[in-house]
C-alpha cells in the first residue's frame, strides 16, 4: 500500500521551501510513496524585507509562541504516514507562523498519533526553538521521530553581520563583497537529499526507532559547545524581556533597548563570559556537557 507524506513548512525568504524540495526529493521518486506539499501563509504576512523596529517586534509573541491567524488551508488527506516539518527559529524560539501551525486545531488533530521529522533551517541557533517544538508535538501528541537542523556554517559573528544585512535588504549575497553569502549554503540545502534517503528506507520498512541515529551519523545535527551555553543563557533572558515588553505602554522604547542589549550580549558579554566558563568551569564539566550535547541532538523531551 503506497505510504502519504505530508511536508508542510513556512518560509519567508524561500529558504525553507527549498530545503523541503531537496529534502523529498527521493520520497518523491519512490513509487510507492506520496507526497503533499503545504506551504502555510499568516493572513497578516510579515514584511520582507524586513525594517529594523518590525524584526525586533516579532521578538515577544515569537517568545511566548502567540499564536496568529493562517489563512486557510486543508489537507488532502485523513491519515498520514509521515508529517515532516519545516521550519525557523526567530528569537531562539518557532517562527510565529510555524508555532501558529503546531498550535492551530487542524494541524493537532492531523498530527495525533503520528511519526512526525522536523528540520529547520537558521543562522545557528536553534536548540531552545526546538525544544518548544517539542512540547507542542506533545502536546498534539505527534510522536516525533526524527530532526535535522540546517545552519549557516559561517563563524558566529560573520553570520549575525550577514543574516542582519539578508533581513534587512532582502539581498542573499556577499555584503561588500567581503562578508560570506548569508543562510544555510546552497550545498547543504541540496546535500539534505541524503537525510530524505534514509527518511524514505525507514518509511518504507516502518521502522523509526533507529531513525534519529542514522540521521546523526549523516550529520543531520552538530552541536557546537559555544553555541549551546549562549543559548541556553539568552533563552532565560529572552524570556524576562518577552514578559517586560508584552502588554507594556513602553514596548517601543523596550524594543530599542531590547536591541541595544543583544548587540552588546553577543558581541561584548557573550566572549568574556565564554572565555570564563572555559577557564574556570568548562574543564570540569565534560560529562555534563556530553549528556547536553547528546540530548538536544535527539528527539525525546525532558520532563
Ligand atoms: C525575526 C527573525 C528572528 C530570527 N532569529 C533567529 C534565531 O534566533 N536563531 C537563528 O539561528 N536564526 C534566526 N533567524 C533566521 C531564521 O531562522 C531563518 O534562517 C531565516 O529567516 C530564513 O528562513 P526562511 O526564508 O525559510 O523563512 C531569524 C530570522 C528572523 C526573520
């Protein structure tokens, strides 16, 4: 009996749409597989290019996952095999469209009691987004079998000049020449054909068990220690400004300070405070850090 996949994704810039595209491409080429594309759109779309005080605004209800209306969509099935999902984190956390999805009642009911891969595409921070993923397929109860995250492979600071000037300008290319082409590289969106190979194997023998490990051997998640400790640090404060901001007279006001504070965070505060942890705590954590590393590059949830 021939297997139905649904891939739905949000995208703003394409970049998703054409992970997504190399991704299926071999369930696609299977005869014996479906698949079912669905690109979901917010009734009120976010601007993109995007203006300085707009970015900064999606930060609280990207935060605190508030949802938005989508417009309508429906899907062409009752059941499916496999759901896969695409999306990107903004401010450490789902985009709103994308947590407007795993929250909306269609895409709960779809999901109930099926294997569901997720694969994001960002600058390089997406561990925290994840994690919230991860409560909200829970909370569907979707059973999630598998993640891929994609990344800008570019050093941290290179790619936060870069993705501020792709966001800004809508331009993908090299800022003044000199900086490197912003995103995911073209070589890794079309090499994620080889994690949609062995997606199609597991399909086909209906076997998700070892699924996430095989992925891994691929090179479907690296994590990187540096990344990791800022994350899991900003997502915490994060959080405190999403709580100040929202509902505040002064949102406007808070945002620009918002601004301020994560342009010093990470170029200021974020080196000092990783070159302290690698004097003082990072030698004697090693285990710990293992078992954080081996975490997040799974599928399961901490309770
Ligand atoms: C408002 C906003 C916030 C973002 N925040 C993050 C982030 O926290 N971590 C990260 O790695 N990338 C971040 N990005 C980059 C996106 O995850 C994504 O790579 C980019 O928007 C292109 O995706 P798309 O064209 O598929 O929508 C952000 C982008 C936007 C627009």
């Amino acid at each position: 009996m021939s297997k139905k996949v649904l891939a739905v994704y949000f995208t703003q810039t394409g970049q998703m749409e054409s992970i997504i595209s190399h991704f299926t491409l071999p369930l696609e080429s299977s005869p014996d597989i479906s698949v079912e594309k669905l690109r979901i759109y917010p009734i009120h779309s976010f601007p993109f290019p995007w203006t300085s005080p707009a970015f900064f605004d999606a930060m609280p209800e990207s935060v605190n996952s508030t949802p938005v209306e989508l417009q309508a969509f429906t899907f062409k099935e009752s059941h499916y095999d496999l759901i896969i999902i695409g999306y990107q984190p903004w401010f450490l956390s789902p985009s709103i469209p994308a947590s407007s999805l795993l929250q909306h009642p269609s895409f709960k009911e779809i999901s109930k009691n099926t294997p569901v891969i997720t694969i994001s595409g960002c600058r390089n921070m997406w561990i925290n987004a994840q994690e919230k993923v991860k409560k909200m397929l829970k909370n569907a109860n979707a059973n999630l079998i598998g993640n891929i995250a994609l990344v800008d492979r570019h050093n941290n600071y290179a790619s936060l000049v870069t993705i501020l000037y792709w966001m800004l300008t809508g331009r993908k290319d090299r800022k003044w020449g000199i900086f490197p082409k912003p995103g995911v590289s073209d070589e890794d969106i079309a090499g994620s054909a080889l994690f949609g190979e062995t997606v199609k194997d597991h399909l086909q023998k209906n076997e998700w068990n070892s699924l996430q490990e095989n992925l891994l051997r691929q090179g479907a998640v690296n994590i990187k220690y540096n990344l990791m400790f800022i994350e899991r640090k900003a997502g915490r404060i994060f959080l405190i400004w999403s709580k100040l901001i929202n509902g505040s007279k002064k949102r406007r006001t808070l945002l620009v300070a918002f601004k301020y504070y994560l342009l010093i965070a990470l170029c200021v505060a974020a080196p000092v405070i990783l070159l302290v942890d690698a004097l003082f705590f990072k030698p004697f954590l090693g285990r710990r850090i293992k078992q954080q590393k081996e975490y997040y590059a799974g599928v399961s949830l901490k309770q």
